[in-house]
C-alpha cells in the first residue's frame, strides 16, 4: 500500500461512516432506515475478515501486558456480554437486538484499532482521512446557508433554521464539532492561508448559531478553545475573551430561541432515564434493560412519570443511555477508560514531542472532549448506527495508539 493512498478494502470499511451519515440524510423521495446498517456493517465485516489480502494486518494481536486500560477494557468486554446475553437475553433475543448488539465490537475494532492504526502510521493518510470530512462537511454547510438565504424549503428542519442534508438540527450541530476543530489544524499547520480558513471558518459558525442547539454550541466552542489553549496561551486568552463578548450578545440569543419548553422537556427525558437507572432494582442499575428493549421502557416511564405521550430515543444523555442499555457497570468502565485515555494523552504529550505530531495528538483531544461535552445533553455517540460514534472512535483511537507508542518516546529521548 502506498502512502498517500487507502487500499480498496480500507475504503470499503470507511463506507461504513459514508452509510451511517446517509441513515440521518433527508432528501424529498429519499428512504434509508438506520437499521440497514446493522447489516451493511456486519457484511462488511465478513467481507474484511474473509478477503483481506493482508489478514494478519488486520488482526495483528501484540499481546496484552497489565494496565488500568486494559483491565478497564476487559471489564467492558465482560460487562457487555453479561449484559447483552445473560442479565438481559430475554430482551434481546429478537432478530434486531442481536444484529444491533453485534455491532458493537464491530464499530469499536474497525474505527478505535483499525483504522487509527492506518492513519497513525501513515500521516498522509491522516490528512486524507480529514480532507474527505471537510469535503462533505463544508458542502452541507454552504448548501445549507444558501437555502436559508433563498427561503427555499428543501433540507430545512423550518424556515428559519439550518439543517444540512439531515433530517434534524441536533444532528446537524454534530458536524461542527469535528469540522471547527478540524479548520483551526489546518490552519495551525500551514495547510490553509488565512483567505481560504475565514471562508471557510465564519459560515461554519453562523450556520451552527442558526442549528438553535445549545449542545453543538458548547461542543463546538469547547473543541475550539482546548486546540487554541494548546497552541498559545496569548491567543487562548484573546479568543475567549472574544468569545465570551460574543456569547453574551449574540450566541444568547439563539440559544434561547426554542425558550424553556425545549429546556423543560430535556429536563424530563433525563431524570427518566436517571429514575430507570437507580430506583428499579439492583439488576437493571448493573446490567440495564436491553439494547433496544430499553426504548420501549423508556417511553413507557416517561408516559408514565410525566403523562405525556411523546415517542423518544433515550434521556438525550449519553451516560444514561448506556446506562438503560447495558447497565452502570460497563457505563462506569467507559467513563473511566475515556478519562484516564485522555489523561495519559496529555500527560505523555507534555514531554518533547515533534511538532506535526503535536497538533494530531491535540486535534484528536479537541475533538474527543467537544463530542463527550455536547453528549452531556444529546447521546447519539452511542448509536453506532449513526456516524457521530465511529468518528469519534477514530480520535480516541488516534490517542489511544499515542499513548503507547514507544517509537514516539525513542523518538522524543533521540531528539
């Protein structure tokens, strides 16, 4: 394989985020249910195991010497299994709960092992793997603002809002909080000029105020200041300061705009999610309610707490969704592996590091904290049917191979 370039094989496991963005596309006449994507990635999987040109490439096991990682990562394994086909077959033992559930390690293998391993390893790739983002991302926004300019009624979510080619604002917040960061890289890099950054950068942020979402804003602006923090403490303090004035005329007043309603029932998806979780017995605390069955749970407690009759998704939480789903013990596993991931990152990255490197490894941190902060109140990251989940396994991928990589060290100790 050259460098510059992905093997056909890689491009057919990177389809999978191609599919998953399409299962939350609207266009008129355009019909794709996300459950295709169980099985497109299934397939795909079988398709890779079985005719892989390079099988030892994709299942290179090194081994496994003891750290907190790598026992937090066996109890997630365990507590996933326990969960899914012990405490909770019974829920999952129709044909959409298995599929679903087995793509789960597929998503996870595939974007927080494979491909990280690629792209660490051949940086052009890392840059093309970026480039391909922005081109779709910067499409669906400029589409966007130009039918919001004209009036015309063709993507938008309503009139007054953009939505991208999604079906959902929420949703389309998700992608400036991989693409604002993404911009500012290739900026710090000498990859853009100033020119081409502000076009592209200004009508990413006036079309993420006009998504109304109050959670892409903080993800997006907390991406924006942690990569800015790590380049220059000057420009952090006169970028927030900026922001802040901005925030306090501007941003305010989008971010009020859906009023307290919208605040209000938030409020009351997740202390539902909370109340399944900590007041209905020690078996669904740790192990849950089922993949899928914990949907139909949910509607029916918050039919039931709140009297109103309102179909959702989950508590709109990411730590309580996986919570109803599997269980507080693979959740509270997650949740630590994130976190002492991320910490290592930054504990490693302040020793001397090559600077090209540098700017990967905090890309990768920017992104990774602006999607767990915006998931604070959204959890489409855990629907590995949707493209929010295998995207942001990419960068904690990416960390996850920093961390570990000795090369890296010999190459700080030899600099």
């Amino acid at each position: 394989m050259t460098k510059s370039n992905f093997t056909l094989l890689q491009y057919i496991v990177l389809s999978i985020i191609f599919f998953n963005i399409i299962a939350v596309i609207r266009f008129p006449g355009f019909i794709f249910s996300e459950r295709y994507n169980y099985f497109i990635q299934i397939s795909i999987f079988f398709l890779i195991t079985f005719m892989n040109l390079d099988l030892n490439g994709l299942l290179r096991f090194n081994g496994l010497k003891f750290s907190i990682l790598n026992l937090l990562s066996f109890a997630i394994i365990i507590s996933f299994f326990l969960s899914s086909l012990y405490f909770n077959l019974s829920n999952n033992l129709d044909f959409l709960s298995l599929v679903k559930l087995a793509t789960f390690p597929i998503i996870v293998y595939f974007f927080f092992i494979y491909i990280p391993r690629i792209i660490y390893h051949r940086q052009g790739l890392f840059e093309k793997l970026l480039n391909y983002w922005l081109y779709f991302s910067l499409s669906s926004i400029f589409v966007s603002l130009l039918v919001l300019l004209t009036g015309l009624d063709v993507f938008q979510y309503s009139a007054h809002s953009t939505v991208g080619f999604f079906y959902y604002t929420n949703i389309f917040a998700f992608i400036f909080t991989f693409t604002i960061p993404i911009l500012v890289y290739k900026y710090f890099t000498k990859q853009l000029s100033i020119l081409p950054f502000l076009i592209c950068l200004i009508p990413s942020f006036i079309c993420l105020l006009f998504t109304f979402s109050r959670a892409g804003y903080i993800g997006a602006l907390i991406g924006l200041i942690v990569l800015i923090y790590k380049k220059s403490r000057t420009l952090f303090v006169v970028t927030t300061l900026f922001l802040l004035l901005i925030s306090s005329t501007i941003v305010i007043q989008f971010a009020s705009a859906k009023g307290s309603a919208s605040a209000f029932s938030r409020a009351q998806v997740m202390l539902t999610g909370y109340d399944m979780i900590i007041n209905h017995g020690a078996t669904n605390l740790l192990w849950g309610y089922g993949v899928l069955n914990s949907k139909k749970v949910f509607v029916q407690e918050l039919t039931s707490n709140f009297d109103v009759t309102r179909e959702e998704t989950g508590p709109h939480n990411f730590v309580l969704t996986l919570g109803i789903q599997f269980g507080m013990i693979l959740t509270t596993s997650v949740l630590f592996y994130i976190f002492i991931l991320l910490l290592k990152s930054q504990l490693k990255v302040k020793r001397k590091l090559i600077l090209s490197q540098y700017f990967k490894v905090n890309l990768a941190l920017s992104v990774t904290l602006g999607i767990l902060t915006q998931c604070v109140m959204e959890d489409i990251v855990v629907y590995p049917e949707f493209f929010v989940m295998p995207m942001f396994l990419l960068f904690l991928g990416y960390l996850n191979l920093y961390i570990n990589d000795n090369m890296m060290e010999i190459n700080e100790e030899t600099a």
